[in-house]
C-alpha cells in the first residue's frame, strides 16, 4: 500500500499537467484541504527527483519538470516512497519449489528492466 503522500503528489502532478503553468504550493495544498506545511514536502520531493520544479517569484510555484507523458506513476512513487523495491520476492516465491525459480527470477528481471527505464535520482 503507499502512502497518502503519493496520491497527494500524484492528484498535484495531474493539476500541474492541466494547468501548464506554476501554480503556488498553498493553491495546490487548498484545492484537496491539505495542510500547505506537509504537501510542501510532498512537492520537494518531486523537485528532487526531476519531476517538477519550483519556479521564484511572486508568480511562482510549482510546476511539471517536462512534459507530462514523461511521467511515470513510478516516478512520483520513488519521488515520494524512496527508491526502495515495491517488492522482493522472498516470502511466497522464496518458498515455492525450484520448478519457480525461474518465475523470480523473470519477476526480478522485469522490475530491474522497469527500474532501469525511469529516470535517476538525483
């Protein structure tokens, strides 16, 4: 399960994509009556990970790092979550028979090659 802060940050990217321009933290933070203090964070986060940027001045705020088909759900997971596996197959495919290696070892490869295609952390 994630968190809130992912599903904020998630409904904040989709404002930012409709948009187009920055829109300031406490707007975004008032649209979903969130607490403006805790959604700052949410959106610090995603100016780390590349994925929006924050933009000076009295017209400033937020606003989408580029374009928004170049997000991904798993950018802003990471973004928010950290870069910590969704999943490491050790509990039911651990147990299974060797007949299901190769199973975890597809699963593993699949969220490698998925992990490799999302843009790095900064």
């Amino acid at each position: 399960r994630m968190g809130q802060g992912v599903e904020w940050a998630l409904h904040c990217c989709l404002n930012l994509a409709w948009v187009g321009d920055a829109v300031p933290g406490a707007r975004l933070a008032g649209f979903y009556d969130l607490p403006p203090a805790y959604l700052n964070k949410q959106l610090q986060a995603l100016v780390r990970a590349g994925v929006c940027e924050s933009v000076p001045g009295p017209r400033g705020g937020f606003r989408l790092a580029r374009p928004a088909d170049e997000v991904s759900l798993l950018d802003v997971v990471v973004a928010v979550e950290g870069p910590e596996d969704a999943f490491r197959c050790t509990s039911i495919l651990g147990a299974a028979p060797s007949v299901h290696a190769s199973a975890r070892a597809a699963l593993s490869e699949s969220y490698i090659e998925m992990r490799s295609h999302s843009p790095p952390r900064s």
